[in-house]
C-alpha cells in the first residue's frame, strides 16, 4: 500500500505539464483512487478544462486492468445524462491510459453530510430522485455501478448532482472481474454483493437507500471497527428506523428508504426508474402513491441483530474471505470443516422451522375457518386494483359484494398506462368496514409534452447550455464542432433548432463548439509578380493589401516581401511589398566643371561615372563638355561626362603653321615678295 502511495506520489509530479495524446495538457492533481490518479488538465483543441483519470503505472502493464480501464472508459462514455458525469475521450500515450472526463466544480455529497449533518427530507428525496434517474440511464446500457455512496457523488454549485466514477462498474456479460472481491465500500454495500452473490440493478438501488439513509439522518446505518464486521451487519442486522435517529424524517420517506434497503433484492424496488417516480410523487405530495409503492414493506424494524431464526453468515459462510487488501484467501482446511459442520447446524434448524411454520399455519386456517364460520366479517382488506382497467377494478369491486363504487377520476400520469387505475382511497390492503366506497384514478397517460422555446445558447460553455436547456425542459446534445472567428474556442458557435424556435419538452436541441478561427497555411508569395502574388493568396482564402517600396535589387513589379507567413486565420489579410523600382534622384549638373570636380560630385550623389574626352578648340583643357544623364534618373545609374582634350593635336599645328605659314608666307610671301621686291627690287633696283 505504501509502495502504491509512494509511485502515486512521483507518478502526480513527473505528470505535470505533460501532454496526452497530443491533446490533454496535465496540471495539478485533485484525488487519487485504488487504481488512478485523477489530475485537472487542459484540451488544447476545445480549450476547455477536463478531468483525466490517469491509470498507476503498477496496474497499466496488467492488461486485465488495462481492459478494465477500457472497459470503463467505454461504459462511461455510453452514458449521456444530466446526473452523470460525462467522459469525453481516452486513450494510451506511451505506457500511460488515460480517461478524459467532465471537470465537475463542487463538492461530493460526503462531506458536505459530514459538514451539515442531516439534511432536509426534500433535498434527500432530490438527490436520490437524481441518482435513480442516473442509475435508471446506466441499468437500460445493462451496466451496474457497484459503488454508489456519497464519495461518488458530486453536488454543483446549483445543487444538482452528477454521479462519478463507474471504474468498478460492470456490464452484466463482462467477465472482466476473475475473483468474487467484494468490491465498493463495505459502509454502503448490498447484502448480496457483500456475499459474492450475481448482482443485478437492486444492488445499486440498496446502495442508494443506505446514501439516502445517511443524508437524512448525518449517520450511516451500520458501522464496525473493521470492513469484515460491518459487511457482516449488512448481511444479519436491520437498520435503526430512520426517524429514531432523526426525528424529522416523516413516515413516507423512511418507508422508501427502508423499502431499497431490504434485505432480499426481491423486496426492494426492482428499477431505478421505479424509485424514481416513488420520490417523484413524494416531492409532489402524492402521498397515496407513496403509500401504494411501499405497501408491503415489513413493519416494524427491529434495530437490533436479527433474533428470528436467520442463520448468520460468517466469513467461512458464502463471504468471502477477504483480507485488509482487498483479496481472497484461500480457506483452510479448518474452515471447511467448521464450514461443514455449520452446514448441518442450519438444516437441523431450518427442519425445526419448517415444523414451526407448518403449525402456525395450521392454526391460522383453523382460525379463518372459525372466523368464517362465525360470520365475523365487520372489516375486510381493500383489494389491490392498480393498474386494473377501469372496467376489470368496477368488476371487482361489485363481485366483492363487500364494497362499493366511488368516485372516478382521470389524471395524467407517466407512470401507468393509460386507461389503467394509477390510484385508489382507500389504499389496497386497508381494513375497511363493509359498504365503504372506493374512489379510483384512471391514468390519461403522459402529460402532453409543453411547448417551450428554445433557448439562445450561442457563446455559451456546454456546462452552461445544458443548465439552460433543462432549465427549459429539453435536453442537450453535442454535434461536431465548427471553425467560427466569431466564437470564442470552446463555446456554442451554433444549434439547431435555432435560437427562438418553438420545441416540445423533453425535444433533444444540438449544439456545436466553436473551434475557433480555422488556420491555415499561407502562401509564399514572395519573387512573385503582383498580379500572381494576389490571385494565390485570395485562392487560399485571405485578403491581400499592397504596399510599394524601392528596391536597388529587386526588380519593378516584384513581390519584396510579405506579411504575415506560415500560419494564419482563414481571412485574414496579407500584406505584400512590391519594388516600384530604383530609387529616382536629381542628376547633378557638372558641364564646365573640372573632370575631378564632377566625378566626386556625381559619385557623391549615388552615381557611377563614365568618362571620355574629345578635342575642342573651344574648351579648355580638362573641362566637362557635356553628360549623358540630366534632370532626375535612378539612383547607382552611370553618368558618362565627356571632357575636352584641348585642340586637336592632328589639326592644330597645320592650321598654326598655315595661319603662320601664311603669315609666315604672308611675311615670307613679303619678305619673299619684299626679298622678291627686294629681290625683284633688288633684281630690279639691280
């Protein structure tokens, strides 16, 4: 048992913040069981908050235990009502199985007894007219819990109930249990159970007349210094009267509690659902029903051990022997003799009283003959004509010659069918006086369903729907949930019938859980044309919003960047950058600067420079003459300036020499003419 505690202690802190199944993010632990370890968590899909119910590492590699916790988990699962907490998925993640359950806000029916004492007849008669509709759902699934008392039953905070935990609960065809364990707590376990017997729907209904029993009086019926001795008093003891521990409880209630916690399962109420309208008719006030239902109960009831000839069990009788573990130990060899001789100690009595019981009733006919024969017949009892029709119970009550008719009334009732007697004044088995007239109710059958209008649950929590559709009268059921950006994860996005529509009571309303804005993936757009980039990012559902940027390296028209990427709400925008191209800047105005000058200052302004020179005769030396680029241009483009090399060598000296060739000649062709005039003038002054 410490080894049990102590792995469940590592195993609450190596859980914590891991992830289940991909899904089911562990948190801090709120209880620990026999066979689990119950943590909250969070579904990250739903985002809601869950319970999960972890197996203990030493059980999960049994796998009759593993099938078990299946087996629960699909039972459970199976269950859909208001009083019963719902599981919504499980699984195995590595060697871990997991049940993922309705986290339920409140506190269980134990200690709030424990914290208030007794309670009110009416809130008892309220939470077992929960817990019978609860066990009425799981006995039509042929599912037995095996462990009702108020540890398993959780009040919310709007006093309503919901019974948890079926990890013993056990289809009627399982054989998953091996061993005849006595299961469950011995506090709160049937008779037959506590015997190995075959259990059936009256064992829970026992189990829930000894809840109601404690609830209404602060005590449980029997108690004992160990589990053996207080299984032994379910067996051999009857209970003290309710009433006698508190006075308060009236006679209709503690007849329905002592009524499920009769020893035999045959004398108990056969079908939750029978309990059901039994306290049903009590928080109404139909007492008569009341009083009908429990009519045959055996009154009074001793409050000490048995002292009319019941054998007593011991352990070695039909008990299991079971030890402080909880297993069975095998019988030794001088219990079976013990067991033997015990054996023939009881049939020797039970001949004793079979010879009792033949000569009591052979006094008693004798008796009835002479009352007969005396013709004392002043009373008689009232015939039993529920669910009669009303022409058979007419019949009867004239063949009686004893009664007569009384008045007959329709009522409605869910209970019997219609056309049949659903009550009678006086109540079957009423002495009356000859001539007294019995009064009959005739059921109508159901009550027609009311009309009710559909709540608007939108937005809501699945908890909050199902208080407001019973609230109305009509029961809630989950659909697939829906992508919604509108509805918040994890809350009601739609419902049908739809919000204001008209429903009959009892009608089911579906609901569906927003999942959120649905993701997906985005497209990467970038390198692409605008036109491109805008007709995939609408096919893929988003919106598109365009921005222009300059770009020295990418080219005009292309797709720079975008925003967001990866992942994003259906719809959403995405914006994308498109390069409008270089960057346009004023081109600096160089002509008739020096070739140095205008070379830093073009560099200066962002551009490349391309020089080249040509002749004039007109420039000076060295001085730009002209550029290519003017006005505005990209910026980085190249500016070729063309500078003046001076004259041209090739022309200059003959048109130097020409001009002084002629001058030259001028002065040659003067002095030639002079030297010629001389010449001439000399030739001719010779």
């Amino acid at each position: 048992m410490n080894d049990s505690r102590e792995t469940a202690i590592e195993m609450g802190e190596t859980m914590s913040d891991r992830v289940l199944g991909g899904r089911y993010t562990v948190q801090d632990k709120i209880g620990t069981g026999g066979m689990a370890i119950v943590y909250r968590g969070l579904d990250e899909v739903l985002g809601r908050t869950v319970a999960i119910k972890t197996m203990l590492p030493q059980y999960a590699a049994d796998p009759s235990f593993a099938a078990r916790f299946k087996q629960e988990a699909q039972a459970a699962a199976a269950l859909q009502s208001p009083y019963i907490v719902s599981v919504y998925d499980w699984g195995k993640d590595g060697d871990t199985y997991y049940i993922a359950m309705e986290f339920l806000r409140g506190t269980d029916l134990k200690s709030g007894i424990r914290k208030h004492g007794a309670l009110d007849g009416k809130k008892v008669a309220q939470i077992g007219s929960q817990i019978a509709q609860a066990l009425s759902v799981a006995h039509r699934h042929d599912i037995i819990h095996r462990d009702i008392k108020p540890q398993n039953i959780m009040v919310q905070p709007d006093g309503n109930i919901k019974v948890m935990d079926f990890g013993i609960a056990r289809a009627k065809n399982s054989h998953l249990t091996q061993d005849n364990s006595v299961l469950g707590t011995a506090h709160y376990v049937s008779p037959e159970q506590t015997q190995g017997k075959e259990l059936g729907p009256t064992t829970d209904i026992y189990s829930l007349g000894i809840v109601m029993y404690e609830a209404a009086t602060g005590k449980v019926p029997f108690d004992g210094d160990d589990a053996i001795s207080v299984a032994l008093k379910q067996v051999n003891e009857q209970p003290v009267p309710p009433s006698q521990v508190n006075p308060a409880v009236d006679a209709s209630l503690e007849s329905i509690i002592l009524k499920c916690m009769q020893k035999d399962p045959a004398d108990r109420f056969q079908t939750a659902d029978e309990l059901y309208h039994v306290l049903r008719d009590y928080l109404s006030g139909r007492l008569a029903a009341v009083s009908s239902a429990t009519a045959m109960l055996n009154t009074p009831v001793a409050p000490a051990p048995v002292t009319t000839p019941i054998t007593p069990i011991t352990t070695t009788q039909n008990m299991p022997r079971v030890e402080s573990t909880g297993r069975i130990r095998p019988q030794t060899a001088t219990e079976e003799a013990q067991e033997e001789a015990e054996e023939k100690a009881r049939k020797r009595k039970r001949r004793l009283v079979a010879t009792a019981i033949i000569g009591i009733i052979a006094i008693a006919v004798i008796a009835v003959a002479a009352y007969s024969m005396l013709g004392n017949s002043a009373t008689k009892a009232v015939p039993n004509l529920l669910n009669l029709t009303q022409e058979q119970a007419l019949a009867e009550i004239d063949k009686s010659g004893f009664f007569q008719r009384g008045s007959v009334k329709e009522e409605y009732s869910s209970t019997v069918a219609k056309g049949l007697v659903a009550d009678q004044d006086p109540d079957p088995n009423r002495s009356v006086s000859k001539g007294t007239q019995i009064n009959l109710v005739v059921s109508k059958g159901p009550q027609p369903a009311a009309t009710v209008t559909v709540p608007d649950l939108k937005g809501m929590t699945p908890s909050e729907a199902q208080s407001a559709l019973t609230k109305a009268g009509l029961v809630a059921q989950a659909g697939d949930s829906v992508y919604d950006s509108e509805v918040a994860n994890g809350t009601i996005a739609k419902q049908s019938p739809r919000a204001g529509a008209t429903a009959k009571a009892g009608d089911t309303i579906t609901y569906q859980l927003s999942k959120g804005a649905e993701n997906v993936d985005i497209p990467g757009v970038e390198g692409h044309g605008e036109d491109d980039a805008r007709s995939t990012l609408e096919a893929a559902g988003f919106a598109v919003k365009v921005s222009y940027s300059e770009s020295d390296s990418v080219d005009k028209g292309v797709v720079i960047s975008q925003s967001p990427t990866g992942k994003a709400e259906k719809g959403a925008t995405v914006t994308i950058t498109v390069s409008s191209g270089s960057a346009q800047v004023s081109v600096p105005s160089v002509v008739g600067e020096s070739e140095s000058s205008a070379t830093s200052e073009l560099r200066y302004s962002g551009f490349g420079v391309n020089v080249t020179y040509d002749y004039s005769s007109t420039v000076n030396y060295g001085v730009v003459m002209s550029q290519s680029l003017t006005g505005t241009a990209d910026k980085g483009a190249t500016v070729t300036i063309v500078v003046s090399a001076g004259p041209d060598p090739s022309t200059t000296p003959s048109t130097t020499n020409g001009s002084g060739g002629s001058t030259g000649g001028g002065t040659g062709s003067t002095g030639s003419t002079g030297g010629t005039g001389g010449s001439s003038s000399g030739n001719a002054s010779d």
